[in-house]
C-alpha cells in the first residue's frame, strides 16, 4: 500500500512538473538541434548529480549507514520537486527525506549543511569570476555583476576560513539554532576534499553549458563558457519561480546577445539549455521518489527537531 501511495505521488508530482513544460517549445529545440551533444549533455547532467551528492556526503562526514545511493536518491527528488514548489522548496525535502533514513542526523542539521553547500558554490563562483577578471575577460560577466560576485566572494571566504566567531555566539544564545549551525558550520571542514570536487562540480556545469550550446552551432570562448555557466546557475539557485521559467532564460539571452549572439538563437538556446536539464530532474526525480516512502507533510513539518 506504501508502494501504491508513494507511486500515486510521484505521478501526481510529474504532472504539475510537466504541467510547467512548453512541448511545442522543446521540439523546435531539439529539431535543430545534434542528437550526440545532447546525449553528452545528458551524461553531464548525470555527473553533475553524482558529484553534488558525493560533495554533501563528504560535508557531512555522515553515519556510515547512509551509503551514497542514498544521497544521489534524495538529491534527484529535491531538484526534481523544486521544478514544482516555490522558493526552492525541494531543498527542504531533500533534507527530510535524507533525515528519515537515519537516527543520529537531524533535519535542522541537514537543512545548515544544504546553506553551507550554497556557500561553498557561491565561493567557487567567485573563484571562477577572479579567474576571468585576472586574465583580463572583465567584459564576460559584466562590471556589475563582477563586483557583485567579488563581494559575495569576499564574504563567502569570510565564512569558510574565518572563526565564524558570531555563528558560535548566536548558538550559545539561542539553543534552538544548535542543530542548524552544527550543520552550517561543516563549510569550514573538509576545505581542501571539499574545494576539489566543487570544481569538478562546475567543471561539469561547463561541460553541460558547452556542448549543449555546440549542439546549436553557438561557438564561444572558453572564458564566456565559464560566464554565462556562473551567471545562469545563479539565476537558478534563486527563489523565484519553480524550475527557474523566465528567470534563466532571461539570463541565458541577455549574456548570448552580449556575447554577439542573435536573439533567434538565444531564444532556441535558452530553451534548449533549459529544457535538457528539467527533462532529466523530472524524469530521473519522478524514478528516485516512486521508490521513497514518502508523506509530503513530514517534508514540511519537522516536528521531532
């Protein structure tokens, strides 16, 4: 019966999921599109998913009985259902679903490491954007969001290598946080072991960003690759919409007509690039949840933390 429920919910989720979709849009992509960039573009997207649950593994040095399949699973359904929650609420089932399947982790603690695994991405991103400006490529990101990324490089370095001296300090005032900056707080382990698969981790970001835009016929330089990827998974990590529809392709077209692109191409490239990844996050999610043992209501309520 748990089985039948949670298949029921899974299906019920890839309606609203698919529900969001625009066929007709993806077709015209696709049938312009080079089939063997797109497989690549698949397997990409993949590695993406395998890295970021092997990264969360590493963040949370974890109980030995959650094994890594048990990441990639959750982290499938968390990208999946924020394809069809606000303000990235499939984070938070992420976290839950990840709780459910141990005793000594706690969801709050689980929620603080999700916030560090943001902060560790958004240092990479700055990392990145340094590369870029050092080399001289300052017209890639634009003077704007280059400032605005090398603040939050500063910060985010704050975090990871300073004594997070006012994290400790509001823990020892409000017990209640206790858990969540437990979880917070593992940004500053693990720097070198962390450091290392978060570029792979973008690295793959890039890849994807390549050959899908190959697939097209867009040609770029290896610099504005690596804008247009930073600027776009920002785009993404938003809270804004559910899947990030409008918000990436916005970014998508406005860095591609920056780049001397034309807004035909953009346009198909924006979809396409979109697309490829919500098809993988809804189909792969919609496998990982048909075999959770899954209540939506014990992914918002976190009654025993």
């Amino acid at each position: 019966m748990k089985n039948f429920l949670s298949f029921c919910v899974a299906t019920l989720c890839l309606y609203f999921a698919f529900n969001q979709v625009n066929i007709e849009d993806i077709y015209r992509a696709l049938s312009d599109a080079n089939m063997i960039y797109i497989f690549v573009a698949f397997i990409a997207t993949f590695v993406t998913f395998i890295l970021r649950s092997l990264r969360w593994k590493i963040l949370l040095d974890s109980p030995k009985e959650l094994k890594i399949q048990k990441y990639i699973s959750t982290t499938h359904v968390g990208y999946f259902l924020n394809n069809i929650l606000p303000f990235r609420a499939g984070d938070l089932a992420r976290a839950k679903l990840l709780s459910n399947n141990s005793t000594n982790i706690k969801f709050s603690f689980l929620v603080g490491s999700l916030v560090a695994e943001k902060i560790i991405d958004l240092w990479i991103v700055g990392l990145f954007s340094i590369f870029l400006i050092l080399f001289g490529f300052n017209n890639v990101l634009g003077l704007e969001f280059s400032i605005g990324i090398l603040l939050l490089y500063i910060i985010t370095s704050f975090i990871i290598f300073g004594n997070n001296f006012l994290a400790s300090k509001i823990q020892k005032q409000f017990s209640i946080t206790k858990n969540f900056i437990d979880g917070y707080l593992l940004v500053s382990k693990n720097k070198i072991k962390l450091g290392g698969i978060s570029i792979l981790l973008w690295c793959s970001f890039v890849a994807y960003m390549y050959t899908l835009l190959k697939s097209v016929n867009i040609d770029l330089s290896f610099q504005q690759y690596i804008g247009i990827t930073v600027i776009t998974s920002i785009v993404t990590s938003l809270p804004i919409a559910p899947a990030a529809i409008g918000t990436y392709h916005l970014a998508v077209i406005y860095f591609l007509n920056l780049y001397g692109i034309g807004i035909d191409q953009s346009q198909t490239a924006a979809i396409l690039l979109h697309s490829i990844f919500l098809l993988y996050t809804i189909i792969l999610g919609y496998i990982y949840l048909s075999f959770e043992k899954i209540e939506l209501k014990s992914l918002i309520n976190d009654n025993q933390n």
